[in-house]
C-alpha cells in the first residue's frame, strides 16, 4: 500500500513539489517566528525570575481617605465637610514582624532561599555628579541563593560587599553616568543624616538599562545606618523550590498578615500582558499555517481522486475494499505531511540559526549582541506534528470520497 501511494504522488510530480513547498515554507516559519519569540520571552523572564525574587514580602501600602478617618472621628450620623480631605501614607514603610515571616519562610519546605532587604532611594555623589540611585540592603550570602545576581558581575565579586564596612556594588551604567570605577569612593545620602562614603568593590550588568543605571547593592546593616533606621527591614525576597507556584504561593501567603505579597509575575503584569498578546499572534499564525497546508493537500488529493477513478475501478474489482481505498489516500496525505514536515524543520533550524546570528547591539544591550532566538525542542516537534495533523486532517475528506466510488459508478460515468 505504502509504494502504491507513493507511485501515486510521484505521478503527479509538480502538484506534489507545491504542495511540499507549501507544507515546508508553513512549518519552516512557524519555527523561525516561534524561536524568535520565545527567545525573547524566554530572556525576559530569566530578568524578572531570577534577577531578585519570586515573590517578595514588602509592607502594605495603605493611604489616609475622607473615608478612613470617619468612623473613628466623627459620630455616625454627624455631617463632616472637608477644606483638605486627609491623604498620604498611614502605613509603616517597613515590615512590623520581619522575624516571625523568616521564621515561617525556613520551615518552609517550598521556599528554597530567603533574603531580608531594606530598600532605600538614596543620592549617589561622585566629584560634582549627583544621581539618584535605589540602594538595595542584603546579606549576600543570602542575596546570591535567592538571585544570580553573581553570573551578571563584571568587576568584583559580589560577595565582597561583606555584612559591613561601607562597600558596594553598582551598575556598570550607573558607574559609567558618575564617572566612578572599581576600588573608588562614592557618596551616598538617602535624606536622613550625612552624607556616608562607600567603597565600590563590584561592577555588575543585568542587561535592563533601567537597572543598571540606578541600582546599588550593600550590605543590608550599612543600609539601615544610611537610612537611620536600625534593624529595619523593607522587604523579604523568596526564592521557591517550584516557580510555577509562585501566584499561588503569593495569594496564600497574603492571608497570612497585613504586609503586601506579590509573585512576580503579579507584579510584572503589563509585560506578562505582552507576552499574551505574542501568543494570541503565534497561535493565529498556526492556524494560518494548517489551512493554507491544509487546502494544499486537499487540492492534491482530491485532483488525484478524480483522476485516478480508472485505477480506483481496477482495484475495487481485484478485491480492495472501500477502507483499502481510503488508507491508500490517507497514506498520500500523511507521507506528504511527514515528508513535508521534517524537511521544514531543517530549513527552520537554519532559519533560525541564521537569525541569532544578527548582531542587533554593539555594547550587549539586553544581555546579548545578537538575535535571542529560542532553539526549544518543544518548537519542532509541535511543528511536526502540526504539519502531519494538518495534512491527515486535509487528506480524510478525499479519501473518503475515493472509499466510497464504486467500480459500476465509475464505469458507467467513463462511458456516459
């Protein structure tokens, strides 16, 4: 059956060939704009996963209304006009029981790592170039388990930030804005007190510009004596075991307290959003790609059909049955998506490969000089398979038409 098929298709050598074309070209750009977006996907989670934390425990914000103020001022029923109706911050801008959360966190089996942070907005002077800088307070020992803060330092090593002693590291940008380099002093003033001097003992590039051009890490200790506030902590960063569970693990843990718990995906919401919108267009474009080899085969197939009643007669009449007759079209349809499909993975590969190769920074902008292109394994075989799905799907209603002739119909339609 399998070398009548193929007889059958090599017969008709110029429909195949376009019909091959159609299936090579439509799985071969699948692959190519799939890796492209993918890569991309694929860097900028890498970022926002494991540049700092899966979930972060920060204080809760809450705001002063009209509304908040009421109850507990005023009598019910009493009339309360306001010339300035009260606003701002009510909150702390610190976690009221940091030790019971990291208490919590390592009996955790889930959590993986936990880093306490104090967070702070502070003005980087060096000479007469001032900046404002986010100065990061951590332990970095603890820091390097839940980031890999330490495969992004260019100068440095990041641990020799230390638990104390007035040292830094800060982003190759942010260095290059100020004038500083490696081994040089640099001041920092964060609103509270004196200006306090710092050591930079590390360079660092996460390849996002905003970050490298205003983050600063220290030791957590010299944060709180920046700040003047001791033995305060902004934040909890968590890293966890399992990433996929991290909205879940947020919501969770939300219920626990009043501080403000978010994964990062909850507060990367407008990226992840982008990211959406891409899979909506990658998905069209699979659906473009299975009818357009679709209606190849189908044309194909169905030309063969009509063509082929003479021999379709000679074989009902030798004893193949209407199924016998099906599969030997279904067959047709399934070595023209096969054959379709692997050829297409290799002009895919290639095409991509060729794209990774375009240098689109000089300076490795986003991480990289060239193309992010994804070379995901999960790509071609989706793409086999959609290739293969569409031409068995395109190919029944042929073979099915082919299955039902019978051989007195034929004869009598050749002689009308």
């Amino acid at each position: 059956m399998f070398f009548l098929a193929l007889r059958h298709l090599l017969s008709r050598k110029r429909q195949t060939a376009l019909t091959l074309m159609g299936i090579v070209l439509g799985c071969a750009a699948f692959i190519g704009i799939s890796g492209m977006m993918l890569g991309f996907q694929t860097f900028i989670i890498d970022q926002l996963v494991n540049n700092d934390s899966h979930v972060r425990i920060s204080a809760r914000e809450e705001f002063l209304t009209a509304d908040s103020l009421r109850d507990s001022m005023f009598n019910e029923g009493q009339i309360v006009s306001w010339l300035k109706p009260p606003s701002g911050r009510k909150d702390n801008a610190y976690i009221l029981s940091p030790r019971t959360w990291l208490d919590r966190l390592e009996r955790d089996i889930d959590v993986a790592a936990v880093s306490p942070q104090l967070v702070v907005q502070a003005i980087a002077t060096y000479g007469r170039v001032s900046i404002g800088a986010r100065v990061i307070g951590s332990e970095p020992e603890r820091q390097s388990r839940v980031s890999t803060i330490n495969k992004y330092m260019l100068r440095g090593k990041f641990t020799d930030i230390g638990n104390s002693g007035n040292r830094v590291a800060i982003g190759e940008a942010l260095a290059r804005k100020i004038g500083a380099s490696l081994n040089e002093t640099i001041y920092l003033a964060s609103g509270r007190g004196m200006p306090q001097p710092f050591r930079i003992v590390g360079i660092f590039r996460l390849g996002v510009k905003s970050l490298d051009e205003s983050t600063i890490f220290a030791a957590i200790r010299d944060v709180q004596q920046l700040n003047l506030t001791p033995s305060r902590i902004s934040d909890i960063a968590v890293r966890l075991v399992d990433v996929t569970r991290a909205a879940d693990t947020a919501t969770t843990w939300n219920l626990l307290s009043q501080e403000k718990v978010q994964s990062w995906d909850q507060s990367n919401e407008g990226i992840m959003s982008v990211f959406k919108t891409q899979d909506v267009v990658r998905n069209s474009m699979t659906v473009s790609i299975l009818v357009v080899a679709g209606f190849g085969i189908y044309n194909i197939l169905s030309l063969a059909v009509t063509h082929k009643r003479r021999e379709i007669a000679i074989l009902r009449s030798m004893g193949f049955e209407p199924w016998d007759v099906s599969r030997l079209f279904l067959i047709q349809g399934l070595m023209l998506g096969a054959v379709g499909g692997v050829v297409g993975l290799f002009f895919g590969y290639m095409a991509s490969y060729m794209v990774s190769q375009i240098e689109v920074s000089a300076d490795r902008g986003l991480g990289g000089s060239h193309m992010m292109v994804s070379f995901d394994y999960l790509i071609y075989v989706k793409a086999f398979f959609l290739a293969l799905f569409s031409s068995s799907f395109a190919s029944y209603f042929p073979a099915r038409s082919a299955g039902g002739l019978e051989p007195i119909d034929i004869i009598r339609s050749e002689n009308s």
